[in-house]
C-alpha cells in the first residue's frame, strides 16, 4: 500500500471511529512528523511509515494500569499470541501498584523516543490520561484503550466490555436471584471507587436496582493488596445488618468478599455475585460461596487490541472498536467458561 493510499485509509477510519463516539479530534500540529493534518484528521507519523515501507514488524505496547493485577496475566497471554499470529512485537507495560503519574511518563518516553509503532492504554484515571492520549495523536501514534474507555479522548477506538452495560446485567441478574420479595442491603465493593471503570459499572448497578426496594451500600473502596481488601470488607460487613446481598465489582474485591462470606456461616443466606473469573472466584463458585461472575474475557482484551492496532497499520483497516461481552458463570456451566490464570 502506498503511503497516499494508506493515508486516504488512515483519513477514513478516523471519521468513521468520531461517527460512533469513539474519538474526539482536534486541530493540532505535529513536531514528530505526524499528527493532524489541516482538516484536523490523524496522520501517521512518517516513523513509523517508513517502517511499514520497509517491511518491519509492528512495535505493539499494552500499557495496563497495574500490571501486578491477576487480571493482567491473561490479557498478556492474549497480547502475546496475537503478536505471535501477527508477527508484531508486543508488550504489557505500566506501573506497579496503579500509579497513573507513572504510567503518563512511561507513555510520555515511548512517544518521545520514537519507541512504539502503535499503543493501547487501560487507565485507572482516564482524566490523567487525556493529555497524554493527546500527544500520542499529536505525535501521529495510533491509539485505542482496552479493558478502560476514555471516550471524551482522542482514542481511536475501544476494545473490552461495556462496562455500564455489565453493571446493570449484574445488578439485574441479582434482582432475579434474591427474588421479588426479598428485600435489604446490598453491600457493593471495588478496589478503586475513583477510578473511571468502577464509576461507570457503578453506575450501570445503580441502573439495574432501580425499583428493586433494595438499598446499596457502598462501593466501598478495599484497594489491591488482598489482606488489606479482606480486612476492610470485613469491618464493613461487621457495622451492617439487613444485608441480604454482596457485590464486587471487579475481580480482587469479589475474592475478598467471597472469602468475608465463606468464613461468616452466611453462605446459605447471603447471595453473593462478582466480576471476572480468577482460580480463586471459580473455586468460591464450586463450593457455593458465590453465586455468579461475570467474565469479560480479558485474554481477547488483550488479542483484539494488538490486532485492532497491526490491521490498522498493515492493511489501513478502519478502528470500531471491539466488544469483548459479559459472559455470567455460574456452578453450572464453570467447566465451560475460561478461568483468568
């Protein structure tokens, strides 16, 4: 494909990605011999042109927010077989401990040295991650999120589940478990209450109760080091009573939980629900502990976003953004479902 060509591509899948309320474009200029052209379209960077021209494999980079997550080994297995498949070298990258500071200056080297062909980005702050999306595109690097949308950025595109419709599908479902005459507390946790994605699965479980009569309470914030998450769902659930119900809204506060409810006796009483499917929440799920998950296959998260980004730069294929679903895992169809090692 000739660089014209590629860019009439490259043109097109951006105005196509707007029209779905994937990006937001601006008119910037370019100091890496890239960006946005007068009409404020995207314009690959002539680096990374030359690199397609001669041939060279594709420089894919996940940049996760917190790579010591166990919902990262998956999206890395995931990343590293479509690297394979497509001959791209790829690699999961980003700060220990959730640390978006960090993770904009690493972002931040990558852009300035030239490092990257192509990027895609899971925020734990999609605010602090705006400026530096920004200069990806300014700088002519395509890039999407995965795993966290940033929809008010310049993103070209999103790969991973919707996450307000996951909330609501989870709140929804456990409506249907606790049933119509059933009625209390719901105790809702996550190990980041300020993070965008916990916002709006949040809000999406709000949405799902709406005329339930059950009162939410929460989310409360238990945070990533699991001894620390248990402790804290443990002094929430001692200060409560009516609770009819517990929720996580991610993987790491569903294991806390779920290890809160297995040593209370209330196992039989509490209906317990969460997200993803760590070893530990599919064997929480054997023994009863918990009632669903909902898994939003993390190692297609990881697929996809490398394969969204070299189709792009290999072939000028338009980004719209990939769907990775919510699949609800129950006792019964576990042995089905894929758990997140």
């Amino acid at each position: 494909m000739s660089p014209r060509t590629l860019l009439r591509s490259l043109v097109a899948a951006t105005a196509a990605t707007a029209a779905l309320g994937l990006t937001a474009c601006g008119a910037v200029t370019s100091a890496n011999g890239g960006g946005a052209s007068d009409d404020g379209s995207f314009k690959l960077a002539s680096y990374i042109q030359q690199r397609i021209d001669d041939g060279k494999p594709m420089r894919i980079k996940l940049s996760y927010h917190d790579p010591s997550l166990a919902f990262a080994t998956p999206i890395g297995a995931g990343m590293k077989k479509a690297g394979k498949e497509l001959g791209a070298e790829t690699a999961l990258i980003g700060p220990t401990g959730g640390d978006a500071a960090k993770q904009v200056s690493e972002i931040q080297t990558l852009i300035q040295q030239k490092a990257v062909d192509g990027l895609a980005v899971s925020s734990a702050s999609s605010d602090a991650l705006k400026p530096v999306i920004a200069q990806a595109h300014k700088a002519g690097i395509p890039l999407i999120s995965f795993n966290t949308d940033n929809p008010d950025s310049q993103q070209m595109g999103f790969v991973g589940q919707d996450l307000k419709a996951s909330g609501e599908a989870q709140a929804t479902r456990l409506v249907k478990e606790l049933g119509a005459t059933k009625k209390g507390k719901v105790v809702v946790f996550s190990v980041d209450t300020g993070a965008g994605w916990s916002h709006d699965r949040f809000g999406g479980f709000k949405k799902g109760l709406d005329g339930s009569g059950l009162e939410i309470v929460g989310p409360v914030n238990v945070g990533n080091e699991p001894s620390a998450a248990y402790n804290t769902v443990e002094s929430t659930m001692s200060g409560q009573s009516g609770v009819v119900a517990v929720a996580g809204l991610d993987c790491c506060s569903t294991t806390a939980a779920a290890k809160w409810v297995s040593r209370s006796g209330d196992k039989d009483a509490l209906v317990t629900v969460g997200f993803d499917l760590l070893p530990q929440t599919a064997e929480y799920l054997r023994s009863g502990v918990i009632d669903f998950t909902i898994s939003q296959n993390p190692a297609k998260q990881g697929y996809e976003a490398v394969k969204v980004l070299n189709d792009f730069l290999t072939k000028g294929t338009e980004i719209t953004g990939v769907n990775t679903g919510a699949q609800f895992v129950t006792r019964a169809n576990l042995d089905e479902a894929t758990v997140e090692k």
